[in-house]
C-alpha cells in the first residue's frame, strides 16, 4: 500500500484515467472531422458582401461536404457548352413557341435562354430562394452561380467569403469605366437576348469593357458590394480547388434573414455606382454575337 493507496485503487484510478483521455481525444477527433469535412463556424468581417454580410463582422456556417461534388455541370467549359446548347434545342423544340405566345399575349419579356436568370438574393425574393426545393438543391449540388461561398484567398495567407457569378466556359464581362451604373449592368445582361438591331446600339457599352472566359476546373467570385470588394476582378479566375465550403446561414447576429440563399447578388438603385462584371453562359448563342461586334 503506498500512501494510503492499495495497488487495486491505484489500477482503477488508472483505468478512469485511461476512459477519460480516450473519451477526450475520441471527442476531439470527432470535433475535427465535423469541422474539417462536415460543418465549421467562422468569422466573416469586410464589406465587400454586403448587405448579404454586415462589414464589422458576422459568425457564419459553413457547409463542406458539398464542395467535394465539385463544379456542378463539370469543369470542361467545352462540355458545358456543348451541354448547354443541347438543352437550349430542345427547349426550343418543345417549349419556346408556346412561352413565346403566351409572353406577347401578356405583354412580358421574353428570354431566348432555357436557363432563367437567378433573382437577385434580396427581401423581395427571400421566400422563393429560400423554399424547401431550393434548399435540397443547394445542398445536393456541387459548386453553382450564386451560391456564397468562403474560399482560400489565392495570393496571401487566409480566406475570403464570395458569391459565385461564373463557371468554366463562361464569358465574363467586366466594366472597364469608372462610372457604370446598376441600369448600365441590365443593357449588359440583355443585350444577347435583344433583336440584332437592338443590341447593336447597346454594343458600345461593351466597346469599354474587357471579355475574359473562365478556365476549366476554375469559377469567377465577386463580392455583393462591387465597388468595394477585392475579387476575380482583381485576381481572376479561382481553382474550385480553393474553395472551403458553401455558406450555410448567419448564426450571428440575430437580425433579418440568416439563411444565405443561392441567388443573383443584390443590386444597387439604378443610379449608384457598379463596378461589378456580367456573365454570359457557357454555350450561348450571346456569346459568338459579342464576340462578333467587340
């Protein structure tokens, strides 16, 4: 016995100790799978996403296993193209006559796309980003437009939280001038599904600005504040590689909307400043028509 202590207590008090240091690592190790592969918390700070993220810092939730899925549609913009155009033809076999009949009957613009624009990630369009379809298709997808997303910053140490705008075999184009407005960004994004006269007028906005098309295995990130966001407009194209998760929601602070939706980024007034750049997709008819008058 030595100090009281028989050599049975002693064996015991050995074995809890051993549970105990087991439980701990075990906990640990758990702790570092969920955070690493699973499900991570970090701070965001900056104001180059708002107003989807406040500049003086917001605690978010990232989501990690879907980006292990990888671009969705693929990483070949080839591919995508050709995939594209084969959708667009059929969408116009089966249901282009009929949209467009029912969009003069009712006086509505028609597109000339088979994929419609995401809206804009606003309050105005919360509830239909936000629906449960929407959310299952987030979350069983790879890598897409609109989704938010924290990435490894590709030039310095640290990461960076971004909205998705471009995929490979997209064309990019991004403002040249300084003073580009929000209403000059929408003649952008019209102008290949405009009649050939009319686009042919809205073809000098492009004259100003440069035509860049994302790489294979890369995405275009920009940040919701375009005038104030260091991005793919500053350091290009972005290996999905680098991507550390999508963003889940805002645990923190508690205040409108915490679930960060897969949509367009908001959009300023009319008439204040926009720097930020416009996708043509991959495969568009839009992109050999500015590529023809640029």
């Amino acid at each position: 016995m030595l100090n009281g202590v028989s050599p049975t207590q002693t064996g015991a008090i050995a074995a809890e100790m051993t549970i105990l240091v087991s439980r701990v690592l075990a906990a640990f190790g758990i702790l570092h799978v969920v955070t690493e592969y699973g499900v991570d918390m970090t701070r965001c700070e900056g104001p180059s996403m708002m107003p989807t993220i406040k500049s003086l810092g917001e605690i978010i939730v990232i989501e990690k296993i879907t980006r292990n899925f990888g671009i969705e549609g693929g990483n070949d913009g080839e591919i995508r193209a050709k995939n594209a155009q084969a959708k667009q033809k059929l969408w116009e076999e089966k249901e282009h006559k009929e949209f467009l009949s029912r969009s003069r009957k009712n006086d509505v613009y028609a597109p000339t796309w088979h994929e419609p624009k995401l809206p804009q990630a606003n309050k105005k369009n919360y509830a239909r980003l936000s629906s449960f379809s929407q959310i299952v298709s987030k979350f069983t997808s790879g890598i897409n437009i609109g989704d938010v997303v924290v990435l490894e910053h590709p030039d310095r140490e640290g990461t960076v939280c971004k909205r998705v705008l471009g995929l490979p075999g997209d064309f990019i184009v991004r403002p040249k001038q300084s003073s580009f407005y929000s209403s000059e960004h929408r003649d952008v994004m019209r102008i290949f599904e405009e009649d050939e006269q009319e686009g042919i007028s809205k073809v000098a906005t492009l004259s100003e600005s440069s035509l860049e098309v994302v790489p294979n295995g890369c995405i275009w990130v920009e940040g919701d504040n375009s005038v104030n966001s260091a991005d793919s407009r500053s350091y290009g194209p972005i290996p999905s590689a680098l991507v550390v998760g999508k963003v889940w929601f805002r645990i923190w602070p508690i205040r409108g909307f915490a679930q960060m939706v897969r949509g367009g980024r908001p959009m300023p007034p009319k008439k204040s400043p926009f720097t930020g750049s416009t996708l043509i997709p991959a495969g568009c008819e839009g992109q050999e028509r500015i590529l023809k008058k640029s």
